[in-house]
C-alpha cells in the first residue's frame, strides 16, 4: 500500500469537464472504480460498484417489460452463418462487426458461426416453429444476453466490443400492432424507465432511413443529452415490417384458416445506459447517481472515533437503523484513512446522501447530512434521521431530472437554418425543420459531425411516415 | 390450429421412466415446453417456462451469494489465448472443449481469442491489479455469465456447449482462510439452496484428485440422486492453491511489509441444476417443481363456464385474490379448450397446486383444490382458500424434500466389495471404504461406468486430505 501524502489528497482528482469532457469521463470511470479495458481490444471489465448499479437497471427495466407482457427467454450465443444472411439489409449491416469462430472442440467447424451481434435471426427460426395460429399471437419474447459487435473505435460503456444488454423480439398478427407495441415499448418501458428511474429526460421520435436498425421498417429512439450537449441514443425500438417473417417463414393460421405472415418487431436497451447515466448526470467532482437506481442510497461515514470506541458504534448503529428502514446504505468506519479522503471518495463514486458522525455532533445527538447533488450540508437529529434521509432521497431523485431537464432545454434550440443548426449543435440540440434538410442537408450536417437524432412532430408526437408534413428534426453532435 | 381428437388426447403424453428414463427426460423437455436444441450443434434455447424457473434460482442463489460477501461483476466472454497457458493443468483440461475465434470486424485476428469456457485466468489477470495490501483481501467475486465448452455428446440442461451459470472468483490471504470459504460456499450457499429451495437432497464432499477442477487442489462437490438412481454433480467449490496465484501473479503485501502469494478459490452452479430439478423430482405424469422455485406456484382453472360468464368471473377473482396474498398464481381460462387437455398440461408443467373453479362447487362455494405431488383432490371453502393453499405450498415443499431424501437414501446402501458396489450403482449409490479402491479399483469401478462422486469422512464430513484415513467413497454412475 502506497502511503499518500494530503498533498496527494489536494491534488485536483479529476480533470473538470469543461477543461476536457472525454479525459474527465475517462477519469470518473478509473477513480470511481466503474469499468476498466479488457484484455482483447474493445472489451470490458465491469468493476462491482457500477455493476451493482446495472443490476438495479436490469431489475427496473426487467420489471416494466414484463409488466408490457413480455416473457424472458435464453437463445444461443453462437449463430449459424447463413442465417444472417437470410435477410439481406441486415447481414449487410452487420458483417463488419462480426467475430467469427472457426475452431471448436479442437477442430475446424465446418460452417462457421458468428457471436450474436443481435438475435432477430436465431429467434426468428423459433419463433417459426412456435407460431402455428392467430391465438399465438402476439408473441412476446426477451431476452437479457451479451453481445459482440467488433468496435474500432471502442470506449468504455457507449461501444464496446461486447456489451450487455435486453432484447425484446415480438411477432404481431398485424402491421397496426406492431407499430402499436413498438411504440409502448419505448414509452412505458424505455422513456419510463429513464425519466422515472435515471432521471434523465428523453426526447423521443422516428429514425430517419438512413440511421434505422438493419433490416427495420422503422426505428424509434430515445436521445438524452450529456452534460457536453452531446447526445446519445440511450434506447431503440425497432419495426421490422415483414422482412424478418419472410426470410425465416414466420406465419400463422388467421380465423378464417388463411395463411399469414407475421410483423416482427425488436428493441433494446445496453450497458451504454451506464455511459449516459455518468455522462447525463456526472459533475466535476464525479459520478452523481440518482437515488432510485444507487446500489449505495446513503453512506454513513465515522469522522472520528473516540477512545471508548463509542463513536464507530454509534456509526454502524445508524447504519443498521437506516437498512432497517430499507435504504440502501453502506457504513464506512475505516477511521484509518484520513476521513477527508474517504469523504471526497463517496462524492466522486456518487452516493447521493453522505451522513457524517463525529463525536462533536454526537455529544449533541445530532449527524452532519450532506446532498451530493447541491452539496448542502446541514445537521439532521438523530430521532429525525430515517425519515429525514428518506425524504431526502426523494428530493433528490426530483431534483435531478428538473436539473437535467432545465439543462437540456436550456441547450435545446428551434433553428431555421443549416449554419444555425450547426452552430447551436456545438454546445447542444438544435430543432429543424426536416424539409429544410431535404436537399443534401443530412449530408452538409454530417460535414460537421452534426446528425438527425430523430424526427417529432411540432407537438413533441412521433410522425407515422418517413416524409411526414411538418415533421422536425432533432439534430446534434453524438455518441 | 390442428384439432385434436379425444384419443390422441387420452393416448399416454410421456414414456414411463420405468421404460426409458432417457426418453422420458426429453418428452418431459418437449411437452413441458422447457427447452429445444439451439441450431449450432449442442447449444440450448430456455423456453419462457423454464427460464422463469431459472430466474427464481438466479434470484435465491444471489441472495445466498451476496450474504455470503460476494460482489458481482462482469469480465469479458473473450479470453486472450496465452491466458489459459500460463496455468498448465488449467490449459491442459479446457483446450479440447475450446471455441475459438479466429476473425473479428471482417479481419483475421493475430492473436486468436478464446471463447471462455470459465474464467479463473481473465479475473486473475484483474485481481493482480486490484489486489495491493492485506487490507484488499479478501476478495470475493462472482459473475452470472454464460461460458462454452464444447461438447461431443450434448443433452439439454446437463452438458451443453454454451450454458448460463455462477462462477465465483475469490483471493485470499492464506490457505486456510481459502479452505473455510470453499467449504462456507459449498454449504452456506450451495447445499442450503439445493435442500431449502430445490428440495434436493445433496451429499457434499470432496472429489478424487482424479476427478478435480483443472488447476486446482481441492474440488468439492454436491452431488444429488436422480429418479433413475444416476448421481448429478450439481454445483462445485475449488480451492486453487497458489496456481493461479503465481500464473497470474496475484499478491499483497502483508502487515510485515512481506510480499505474499495469495490463495485463490473458485466455484460454480449453472443451468444444469435446471436438469437436476427436472431428473430428481418429474414423474410419469411430468415435471414437479417445488413450491419456493416454481414460476407458478398455484394454477387456477375454469373448468367449465355458464351462459352468464360467471364462473369464469370467479376464476380470474380468485386468481387476482391469491396474486394479492403473494401466491405466484396463473389463471387458465381458456374454456375453448377442453378441461382434460389443459389440467393434463398443467399437471405435466409440475404446479404445485391445482384449483379448479366449476358450475356444481362454486354454487356451494367451493373450489376443488389438487396437489400435483400426492395427486390428492379435495374440496375447499372459497372464504378458506389463500390460507389454505399458503398452507399447502408449505406442505408440499416439505414433503417434496421428504419424499426425494427418503428415496435418496432407501437407494444408497454401504458395501464392502467393488463387486457389491457396481451391482448398487445400477439403482442407487454406493458407500464404500475408499482403501478398498487403492490398488487400481477406481479404474475397475470405471469399467462398469461407476464413478468416485466424493470421498466423506465416517460421519459425512469432508476430508481434509486426499488420503485421510477411514475415508468412505461414494460411488455411483453418473450424469
């Protein structure tokens, strides 16, 4: 163990954001032990404290998406070749990003078969053989997997070479419920769960063609803007039309005995809703995470111990009470590291409420509290505290999607020109009118790294073709 | 929508165990809709039914996993290949079930990566970074991940190619705190939910060095009986000495400043206790699953409605009723098919408990209640009924772990010959005195296809050693 001196302690912890965004990023997931590289280029190591995060992400969602009548399944990892090249646009899509296994068992396959980079095709082939009639119908599978699409360019939790996600695949008796479900999806499931649960405000809208799902009839998204004015697509819901049900033979017997085809539909959500929630929220002094999806709610931190000892036990003693009262709650008595630095350890790992117990405030019955959000800092009595912290943590949790919502807004412009668009889209969002783009625009703002996040209408709706009247279109620089 | 007559209804849905327990197995995994082969030779499709079972084990074994000081975390599916060298027995044991990947984003890689088949190097590799002081140990890791292993002769749930599991991860600062929680794993967290949950009775001990985990020095292992009296390795707990340990130089400094080696252990459970849970409790009539893991504890069917639609009214309130009391209940009522058909699959899904609500009871009030283990039908007071079946889960849990111990134990006899051994093994275990294997009798036992399942002490403690004397063996044949 290297000793540290409090010079060491004092030195900046973390490059601030607005000196460099991506070094600050990259700093918040070292010191606050989130995630690391793995050892072949692109993967990822999930440390404890951000996986515990994820598991409260995956029980939420997992929750809502059962709730939507959708069931959990397990489809295999490996997928034979040719069955992504059933469907044209979608092998052409995916095959830069394959990884291919040739050898199993010792020996040279004889068709080699690709990690699944999504599930369409293997669940396709089931879905096939489990569809017999319109009373199957709808089917409504998901599934919680890993996935492997070879990245470049990787970074950590926004595009790695393997990430973890959900993907939900459903096939529908008609085009009308198809669209309905995928809409459902991202709204009770997906824009639900990031507003009610991260507390990070989604706009929400339709893909242009050009960026829909490989092999959809359209692409619904969620976009958040990170704390750069960057967005990021936190979530897609996708139509696939009949093209899936076509390359894969899925139909059913209607009520009159007839033979139909299937609409297929799929969405998903990543470990890049990890990425958003640092970038969405994180400040300078590190990870701020909003107290319903915190694995740590609320640390109670021994300042001091006295020399009876009565203070550490007065420490563990609150912290029992509060997960008695059903926080989420940690106990730091390692009085051995100096208090200032376990302090400042807390705030950059996020913790929304930090409950410090000396034995000055003791002697007075009293704790010091402290929001990790504004930084407040008051004394709270004893008798008060359970209540007073679950209060708190609501508090919280609102206020941080007002902040992040007046944040985003504030970024959030309507423009009447490419320049314009261009211009705003340098420290957030801009809205356009899509026919401004008609001619060659999409391409001019992708000069400058500016793209079409998605397409609403004037009242905030999802526009229902792709060359909607009126439609606006969301743009920005991106994840 | 093929309709089905009477006699193929009445025609027997599953072989007998008594005929082919093999065949039984798979109709039991066809009809129950549980599981299918995925398309790439010996990987698995979970069906809605059984992944739900699956869930509910997740769930417990967590529970157990995170009392136990484990933390989650994820590490990546790809494997550098030089990891797995760099611990000779470990690379010895996997390389003839390895999946390779060769190409990754349309290129041929220059190092090829492997496909994990578990993960003691690539954590390793991690916990030699995380790892400075005695103060970091222990470490306690654990992830929920699928693995690959290819397999030459796959079977659903019991030896697949790819399969979902646990894999703990732990460091430790001496060998004897590595012992104590190998040994706290296997009890604590394995053995209590095998016999609270499962409802399997299991015995523990330790394996042949013969039969140990690649790289290790110490395996234990659950091992339960199935309905055919074959032994199923249901979960195990490696101590790993200082192999990893020095592969992967895996150390701390200790309170003297000393550089030490540290003492790893692994441990693993997977979907394979998904087959131990269908082999050790189905009978002829299907599966049987126990109260405390079932998806759907309690069925409630309409039998048959009136012209008014009430009875089928009172089959949802009763089902809503029971959902409120915290019973995971299931309403069927799909009256268009015939009654018969569906309490016949309700019964072959293994519910614990039937409730059937038709015209004649429900006039006085009635339901008639069915326990899926005894069979037995009795009539229940409607106002009587969430205590009641409360009651009767509670019954039928116990009961279940009665009737498989009784079973277990009436097919496990003592011997003292390998003669009399290989004749138990063909319907049970046997108890044998393991100095009566010394001179070559695990070989000869291994020629009647009877293996050493572990070694236990006279009072069914684990040895210490590899050779302790008086070690009993229990042997069997085994899955």
């Amino acid at each position: 163990m290297r000793v540290r001196s409090l010079a060491m302690a004092k030195a900046p912890i973390i490059t601030p954001q607005g000196e460099d965004f991506p070094r600050w990023y990259q700093d918040v997931l070292n010191k606050a032990q989130l995630a690391e590289n793995g050892p072949v280029r692109g993967t990822m190591v999930i440390r404890p404290y951000a996986y515990a995060i994820w598991e409260r992400m995956v029980s939420e969602m997992d929750a809502r998406i059962k709730a939507a009548g959708a069931q959990n399944a397990y489809f295999p990892l490996f997928i034979p070749e040719n069955y992504l090249q059933r469907e044209a646009e979608h092998v052409e899509g995916f095959s830069p990003e394959l990884a291919v296994v040739t050898h199993g068992g010792g020996k040279e396959l004889e068709e080699p078969v690709v990690v699944r980079p999504t599930s369409e095709t293997v669940i396709g082939e089931y879905m096939s053989k489990w569809i017999q009639s319109y009373r199957d119908l709808p089917l409504l599978l998901n599934q919680w997997a890993n996935v492997v699409r070879w990245e470049l360019r990787p970074r950590l939790f926004l595009r790695t070479s393997e990430f973890l996600w959900q993907e939900g695949h459903c096939a529908h008796a008609s085009q009308a419920d198809a669209a309905a479900y995928a809409d459902r999806i991202l709204r009770e499931v997906y824009e639900d769960f990031m507003v009610n649960e991260l507390a990070i405000p989604v706009f929400t809208g339709r893909k242009i063609p050009e960026e829909r799902f490989a092999g959809a009839i359209n692409t619904l998204s969620c976009e958040a803007m990170m704390r750069d004015g960057k967005a990021l697509q936190m979530g897609t819901s996708h139509e696939l039309g009949q093209n899936f049900a076509r390359a894969f033979d899925i139909g059913y017997q209607d009520e009159n005995g007839e033979r139909q085809l299937c609409w297929t539909t799929s969405w998903g959500t990543s470990t890049r809703m990890m990425g958003g929630l640092i970038m969405a929220h994180g400040d300078d002094r590190g990870l701020l995470v909003p107290p319903r999806i915190a694995a740590v709610q609320a640390v109670v931190i021994l300042v001091k111990d006295d020399d009876a000892g009565a203070v550490g036990d007065s420490t563990r003693r609150i912290g029992a009470e509060l997960a008695a009262a059903g926080v989420r709650v940690k106990v730091d008595d390692a009085a051995s590291t100096p208090f200032g630095r376990r302090a400042t350890d807390w705030e950059l790992k996020g913790v929304p409420v930090r409950i410090e117990v000396g034995p000055r405030d003791l002697a007075e019955n009293l704790v010091t509290v402290v929001r990790r959000d504004t930084g407040e800092k008051f004394p709270v009595a004893l008798n008060e505290l359970t209540v007073k912290v679950a209060g708190l943590l609501e508090e919280i949790q609102s206020s941080m999607l007002s902040e992040a919502t007046a944040r985003r807004d504030a970024a959030t412009v309507t423009v009447n020109s490419i320049g314009e668009a261009v211009e705003a889209a340098a420290t957030g969002f801009a809205r356009i009118p899509f026919d401004l783009l008609a001619d060659g625009g999409v391409d001019e703002l992708g000069r400058s790294a500016v793209t079409v996040r998605c397409l609403q209408l004037e009242d905030g709706s999802t526009p229902v073709e792709d060359h909607a009247p009126g439609a606006i279109a969301l743009v920005a620089r991106s994840y």
